[in-house]
C-alpha cells in the first residue's frame, strides 16, 4: 500500500481529505502565465536587441535622436510582429487540463459519492469502471482493467492493469472494472512532470546564434581599428571632435539594425505561405532551424502508422474458411463498443459485405472481455434451440478449451507476433467453445505515405530515426519497411559506448516516454540540429525541445501547442515543403550575413585608411547614417527574393563566410579608395567633395554587392524579386538627386554620377567571376 493512513473499506475520512487538499492543493495541471506586457518586453532581452539598444542609447548620447528613433523603430516593428506570430503557442499547458475526467467516484467515510476530478486528494480510492478516463496517478488494489494509454505512451495496444500496478492519469478504461489508491496528483503526476519539462524546454535559435557570433567578431575587429585610430589619433595629435563620428559611423556599419525585422518578417511570409499548404508555424525560429535540420526522429505510433488496429491477415484452422472465422468473430463484438480491436472487425465485414445474419442464430448473451479471463464470450441458439457458446481472445486463454494439442498453434502465434502484431484466437462449441476456428492478426498499419516520405527525406539530406516505446524486433520491422533502416538499440539495455554514439542507429527501440526528451537534448549536444513528430502527450516535452518540432494532424492539443509546426492533413508529407521553404529563407539570411560582413569590413577599413592616409575624416556621422538607411532599405527587400533552395542540409558554414566576406570587402575596399586617392590626388577634390564622393561610392558599392552575393554562381543565374529591383531603383534615383542637388551633401554633378555608376558596374561584373571562383572554393556555392 502506499499510504498506510488508508483504510480499504472506508477510504480517506473527508476531515483528513480536506487536510491533504489545502496541503497540496487541486488535482490540476500546473499552468505557468505571465502578463502580455512581459512576454512582449521579453522580445527585448537578448544579445542582438541589446546591441541595437546600446547603439541608440549611443545615438541619443551624441544628439541624433532622429537616428536613434529610427533603429527603434526597427526593433519595435519586428518585436511587435515575433509576439503576435508566437502568442499561439503559449497555449500548450492549458490544454493538458482538458486530460482530466471532470467527475469521479471517491469512497470518503465508507460512502461512494461522486466529486469533481480536481477535488481528489493523495490517498482517495477510486472506482472505474468502462468508459471512465483515469482522473489521477493510480495504483490499482483490486480487480482488473484494459487501459488505452496511446495519448500518453503512444502505444496503439490498450494495456492490462492488474493489481499492485500503477496506472497514468488521462488513460481511457475500455473494459473491466477496478479499484485503486491515488497515489499522485495534479504537478506529481505523469502529466504534471511532462508540463515540467514542456516549461523547461527551449532549444536555442540556430540563425540567430550564428548571425551574432558573426556580428561579434565584426565589433571586435571595430574594436581594434577604433583602438588603433585612438593611439594613432594620440601621436597625429587628432582631435576628439574626428576620433569620436569616426568611432560612431563603423559602430553604425557595424550593428545589424534591420536583423530582427529581416529575421521576423521572413519567418512571417514563409509560416503565412506554409499556413496555405497545410503546415501552421507556431515558433518562427523553427523556420529558421528547419533549414539545417540533419535529425529527424520520428515517433512511430501515430506518425508513421495510423494509430488504430486493423486486421492484416485471417489464419483459419481446417476445415474452417477466412469467411466463416471473420463471421464467428463478429459474432463474440461489441458493435456499439468503442474497443479498436471490435471496430477494426466489424470493418473487415462491412468490406467483404458480409453479415452475421446468414448464420441464423439467435442472440442469448454478450460477455465482454475481462482482464482475468482475456477474452470476450456471446451465447447464442441454433436452429434447433441448442445453446452455443462462441469466444475471441488471448491465444493461450481460448486453446485452454481446444482439447488436442495446441502447441503448434501456440508456436504459430508467436511466430506472427514477431512483426509487432497482435493475435487472437476464435472459437466455437456446443455448449462450450471446444472448436478452433482460427488466428486472427491485428496491426497498427502503416501509413501510405511513410515509405514515400523517409525516402524523400533522406534525400534532402536528413537522418530519419525511428524513435519507439516497442520492442527492437517490431521496430526492426517496421523500419525495414519505410525504408529507414535495421541498426536498432533498446534504449534500456544499450551501453555507455553505444549512447556514445546514438547517431549511429536508425531505430532507437524500447524507449520510455519520459526518454525523448533526454534523446532530443543527446542529439542537440553532439550538436545535431534535431526534429522530432509525434502526436500524443508523452511526445510533447520533446517536441518543445527540438529545434524543429513537428505534430501530426491527429495530434492531442498539448502536442499541437508544444510543437514549432503543426500539421493540418493527415501524414507527414507537408513537412517536405516546410524544409524547402526553410532552405530558401536560408539562403536569403546568408546572403543577409554576407552582404554584411562585405559592407563592414570594407566600410570600416575605408575610413580608417582615409583617415589615416588621407589625412581627413572621409564620412560625417549624417552621411554614415544615410548610408547605412540606404543599404538597409535595400537589404530588407531580401525577404522577398527569389533564390534556389539547397538539395542537401548544410551547417551554417561560419568559416566560409567570414572567409569570402572579408575577401571580397577587401577587393571592394581597393577599388573604392583608388577611387578615393585618385579623386584626392589627380583631380584634387577638397575634403567636403571628398566627403560626397565616399558616401557615392559606399552607397552605389552597398546597392552591388548584394546583387553579387545574393546569388551563389554568377550573378546572372537568378533573377532577383521586382521588389528588390524596385527598392534598388528607387535608392539609385535617390543617390542621384543627391549627387546632382546636392541634397545633404556637397553637389558631385549627374555626368560624375553617371561615370561612377558605370566604373562600379564594370568592376562588379569583373569581380563575379572571382567571386563564383572564391564560392566554389569555400564550398558556398
């Protein structure tokens, strides 16, 4: 017994259940909620909001409260979007209360009384009965029950629960009837420790990591250049009035103002578009992480089956026909019951349109099947008024009647039990049911689809997993039939070495549902960018951990709300176009970041050259501002372009992008200051024509360089959206009024600004092909 204040016959007094109540409070699922306001405010607690508050506060500081508003702006427009975007998915916890029975049956002072599923305490004792759903974590002290736990464990068989053993709350009781002891309630039970780790679960954003450890390194390269500006400006004995609009400009450069717009919006368009084709996005960073997925594990029960019995195979005994036992079994169902294995029979004869009626026998009786004796019995009169007696059940239980050896049938049992399925036996008799009419095979079919989908994921490059609560040889089965693969381990029995290298396999078999979790977070660690489906309540955990994770139309609402994509048809093929959707909005962020690494690097180095060895403060903070305005206006319509989705799955290549983006700011950087030093030198601008002439060139150079990183082979191959082409002229009339007027700027003349267009553009068109060559090499193209 658990609690030895319990007393059998009078169950807990209704002083000491009250007691216990206000101790550990209602039966109910914790739920954790916090205020709109600080969800939204949330939005600005992190590294790359932080980098963009420091640099308005740093606007403000220096009187260029315009500037700063404007990258507030920014940051408020993309936060706003993200929360609405994510507010859906706060729904998860509340949904595990609807799990609860609303009313139950309590023995309090020696009296049944029925009370609300929240007011039962540790220690109350319970009566269930068919029908009932399990209101609390129980421990079963008499009778016998058939549980469906599929929505807990995912097993697709209901579960005999005998005496002394414990049962999860939110089960569902197909037959018999029981007693047993709470033993856990509300936040202790099953469902209360998966709302745990539900809360706790939070896998980081891949883009976003990458993205800030890129715009870490370019600060720190700033960093450096300001600091050698700084000594350089003690020994020139430069003013402060220079050093310090010469350190605000490469901090402007440098901070990724329109990032989280770039990042919210994109995800925004893409789950809109997804949303058309059946997937519904409730975490915008999985679109993001879907892009680099290599793992997906994939439930069985429910993901790559269908999550309800059907007969695979009828095995009549001579001289019986599959007719006759397919009818005697229908005749030992419950038509009106909700039991999976009598509607999967009654679906087979309703497909052969067969009927029980052509037997000519007339109903006496129904016994459905009860956990002690495992099987179900009907009585019926033949013709003649002889008593008949026909049962369905346990293989071993039915052939105690059959009186001739059984061991082969026995044997034969086992042997079809080996694919997962399940067996039962039929019989019939006069008046007891001595005749073995046959087997009868049961199975949690596959879906149509699930050999189609392994294959087309495995093609995209993604490591399909089978993750499972059955038995390595059933999930060897059915691995082997989708096409996943045979190297299995049985979570319980494998050893450190193999954990070690859990990659390795393709079914993980045996696993608790309690384990996905751990096996997401294994994965994660070896830094696997990890998915995971599934559809019941024990997937919800490890659906919020993953990177990506990904519940089936017929999912429990808790699934639904824990996972990043939510599936409306049934199956798992939607997920293929969310991938390669993924992978375009991939590719548009790559760009992003290289796009930003070129214009840093050659922006910062250009001031510290002119400086340097121009002697003169070649940008103003307005210029560099407007600059920045520019190439960011530009820089959002990437959201919109039209790229070419990767084949395969590709790990943010960190290297390869610093790398090529350093490279080609360098080459960008030579051109632009030779134009600098001949404008200085040869044509002998003063500083303010100078001053014009470097904002031309980095604003014309900014407008090119996307257009030659954008696409991976020569610049030709794509055709970029109308909304980048309409952006990119719209900042080209812009440019030109300013060069012609001289509109915040000293006049250059339309001729000069025509000559350097064209100077810009021949260089980029001789500098794509080294870039397709500097691609290729570092493996980008």
């Amino acid at each position: 017994m658990p609690d030895d204040n319990v007393k059998l016959q009078l169950g807990l007094s209704w002083v000491e259940a009250k007691k216990r109540l206000s101790e550990e409070g209602l039966n109910a699922l914790p739920e954790k909620r916090s205020h709109p306001l600080l969800l939204f405010l949330s939005k600005f607690w992190a590294p790359i909001p932080w980098m963009l508050e420091i640099t308005i506060i740093l606007e403000i500081v220096l009187h260029r409260v315009h500037d700063g508003l404007a990258i507030a702006g920014f940051l408020i427009g993309s936060s706003i979007i993200s929360f609405a975007q994510e507010s859906r998915a706060r729904r998860a916890l509340r949904s595990l209360i609807r799990r609860l029975s609303p009313r139950t049956r309590v023995l309090r002072d020696g009296v049944w009384t029925i009370l609300p599923a929240q007011e039962i305490v540790r220690g109350d004792i319970i009566l269930l009965r068919s029908g009932d759903i399990v209101p609390a974590d129980l421990q079963l002290i008499e009778g016998q029950i058939e549980v469906n736990e599929s929505m807990i464990t995912g097993e697709s068989f209901p579960r005999t629960v005998c005496e002394g053993e414990t049962l999860f709350g939110g089960g569902f009781v197909e037959s018999g009837q029981a007693h047993g002891v709470v033993v856990a309630t509300g936040a202790q039970t099953h469902l209360g420790k998966m709302t745990k780790l539900i809360q706790k679960a939070m896998p980081p954003s891949q883009a976003e990591k990458v993205i800030f450890d890129i715009v870490k390194s370019l600060l720190w390269i700033d960093s450096l250049l300001i600091a050698f500006i700084s000594l350089y400006g003690a020994i020139a004995a430069l003013p402060f009035t220079i050093l310090l609009p010469y350190a605000l400009v490469i901090l402007i450069a440098s901070v990724p103002a329109t990032l989280p717009s770039i990042f919210t919006l994109a995800t925004a368009l893409g789950s809109r578009e997804l949303a058309s084709k059946g997937v519904l996005t409730s975490k915008l960073s999985a679109l993001e992480d879907a892009s680099v997925m290599d793992v997906l594990l994939v439930d069985k029960t429910g993901t790559l089956t269908r999550n309800e019995l059907e007969i695979n195979n009828l095995f009549p005994y001579s001289p019986y026909s599959s007719k006759e036992l397919l009818l005697w079994s229908a005749l030992c169902s419950d038509p009106l019951a909700e039991n999976p294995i009598d509607k999967a029979i009654f679906k087979k004869l309703t497909e052969y349109k067969l009927s029980t009626q052509e037997l000519s026998l007339s109903f006496k009786q129904y016994i459905p099947a009860d956990p002690k004796t495992k099987m179900s019995k009907a009585l019926y009169l033949d013709k003649e008024g002889n008593p008949l007696t026909v049962v369905k059940g346990a293989v071993p239980a039915v052939l105690k009647n059959i009186p001739f050896d059984s061991s082969e049938i026995a044997n034969r049992a086992k042997e079809l039990e080996a694919d997962g399925s399940r067996i039962l036996a039929v019989a019939y008799g006069y008046p007891k049911a001595d005749k073995l009419l046959g087997l009868i095979s049961f199975s949690d079919p596959l879906r149509e689809e699930s050999e189609a989908l392994v294959r087309k994921i495995k093609e995209l490059g993604i490591k399909v997993i089978m993750v499972t609560g059955d038995q390595e040889f059933t999930a060897k089965s059915i691995g082997r039939k989708v096409g996943i693969g045979e190297q299995s381990i049985t979570l319980p029995n494998a050893t450190a070495d193999q954990l070690q290298q859990i990659e390795k396999f393709d079914i993980i078999a045996g696993v608790f549902p309690e384990d996905k979790f751990m096996i997401v977070q294994a994965f994660q660690k070896k830094n696997h960018v990890t998915g995971m489906t599934g559809d019941g309540v024990n997937d919800a955990p490890a659906l919020r951990q993953a990177h990506v994770g990904i519940a089936v139309s017929n999912a429990v609402d808790v699934a639904k709300a824990a996972a990043s994509f939510v599936l409306t048809n049934p199956g798992l093929m939607d997920i293929v176009p969310a991938i390669m959707l993924s992978r375009i909005i991939f590719e548009r962020i790559l760009t992003y970041i290289l796009n930003k690494v070129v214009k840093t690097i050659e922006v910062a180095f250009y001031m510290t050259l002119g400086l340097v060895l121009g002697k003169t403060f070649v940008l103003n903070p307005f210029l560099g501002v407007i600059l920045v305005l520019y190439n960011d206006v530009l820089t959002l319509s990437i959201i919109s372009d039209q790229v070419k989705p990767a084949h395969k799955t590709r790990k943010w290549p960190i290297k390869s992008i610093v790398i090529s983006g350093a490279t080609l700011g360098f080459m960008l950087l030579l051109f632009s200051f030779s134009l600098f030093l001949f404008a200085r030198n040869v044509l002998g601008l003063d500083q303010d024509h100078l001053q014009s002439l470097s904002f031309l060139i980095l604003a014309l150079e900014g407008q090119a360089t996307l257009y030659l990183v954008r696409e991976r082979h020569h610049f030709w191959n794509s055709w970029p959206s109308s909304w980048m082409i309409a952006t990119s002229l719209f900042v080209l009339f812009a440019l030109g009024i300013q060069a012609t007027y001289g509109i915040g700027t000293t006049k250059i003349g339309f001729g000069h600004f025509l000559g350097l267009v064209a100077a810009i553009l021949a260089y980029m068109i001789a500098l794509d092909f080294f870039k397709v060559w500097l691609f290729r090499k570092l493996k980008l193209s």
